[in-house]
C-alpha cells in the first residue's frame, strides 16, 4: 500500500493530440501511481476513429464527461480528482479546469505553450484562471516551448506552479518514463 495520498482521491489523464489513452507514458503513470484510482481516457475523435482532433470545446466536454464517470466509479469527489495527460490532453484538461471544472491539481506533460516554430501563437488565455497546484513536466529542448518561455508565461497562473525539466528532452521525451513517474508520483504525494 501506498503511504497517505494526500489531497488526490484519483487522476484523469488525457492523451496528446497523435496518440490514445495506451501511449507509454500514460500507461507508465497508471502504473506508478497505483492504488490510486487512475482513469486513462480518450477524446471522442479518438473513439470514433478518426486521426484529427476535434475542436476544444468538444474535447473539453468529453473530459467533463469523465471526470463525472470517474467520479461516480470511485466515489471520489471532482475537486479530488488531478487532471492531466501529454501535450494537447494537458492543455483541454487545463482549459477544462480554467472553466470552472473542479480539480485537486494539474498535471501537464510536454505542455505545448505554442507550434514549433510559431512563439508568436502561444496558447496561453486561459492560464490567469488556474488557482489549482499545477505540475508542468517539459523537455528542455522542446520545440513547443523552451523552459524560459514557459515559466514566463505560467508567472501568470495564480495558484502553486511546479516545474521539471527532462534534461535532453524534445516534445516527446522518450526515455524519461522513470523519471516522470518518479516526479509526477512524489507531487501527488504532496497534494
């Protein structure tokens, strides 16, 4: 058994845009933060079998969606639940939270603060409305955001904000399970 997990009564964790609820690393994190309840989940697009992602409003609602099946499954309460995932499932899970869906936390893997390439396009509207802990765990070589870019741009976010580097790290940090693990386990624990 685990020792006392604090804050979080379970976790949500979403997939990047190019991948689905089994990518490594999301398998890796069910794993590692074992026996708390974790729900690896899939964006309709996903479900439906299609490749491009939907529009963030209904990825956002299908994490609401979720959260209300964890919730029931487990009988944890929402503002118990840490939200999350890699890159684009991290980003709806944030954009979800901004908006007002209860969280104990964020969790936020390989954010993509902006294209590659593209600093000028930064996805950053919605993070002034953050007051939950937020985890950001990040490459920092990663062409979506260097680490000076985004700890600039998550000053904004009121509450408590964490970061990590993968040194080496590109978008999809390969390799780093073990570390992510390791990092994402012991923030939880401190919830």
């Amino acid at each position: 058994m685990r020792p006392d997990l604090g804050g979080a009564g379970a976790v949500l964790l979403a997939p990047g845009a190019g991948s689905d609820r089994n990518h490594p690393t999301l398998v890796a994190l069910d794993e590692a933060l074992a026996p708390l309840p974790v729900a690896r989940v899939d964006f309709p697009y996903r479900k439906e079998g299609r490749k491009a992602p939907d529009r963030a409003p209904k990825l956002i609602a299908s994490l609401v969606q979720d959260v209300k099946d964890l919730c029931r499954t487990t009988g944890v309460a929402p503002d118990a639940v840490v939200l999350g995932g890699r890159s684009m499932g991290g980003r709806m899970c944030s954009m979800a939270v901004a908006e007002g869906l209860p969280a104990a936390g964020l969790i936020l893997l390989s954010y993509p603060l902006h294209p590659p390439g593209r600093p000028d396009k930064l996805r950053v509207e919605h993070l002034p409305h953050l007051s939950v802990p937020c985890l950001f765990v990040t490459g920092d070589r990663d062409p979506f955001g260097s680490p000076s870019e985004l700890e600039a741009a998550t000053a904004v976010i009121p509450g408590p904000v964490t970061h990590h580097w993968i040194t080496g790290g590109r978008h999809d940090v390969k390799g780093a399970d073990e570390e992510i693990c390791s990092v994402v386990r012991a923030w939880v624990d401190g919830l």
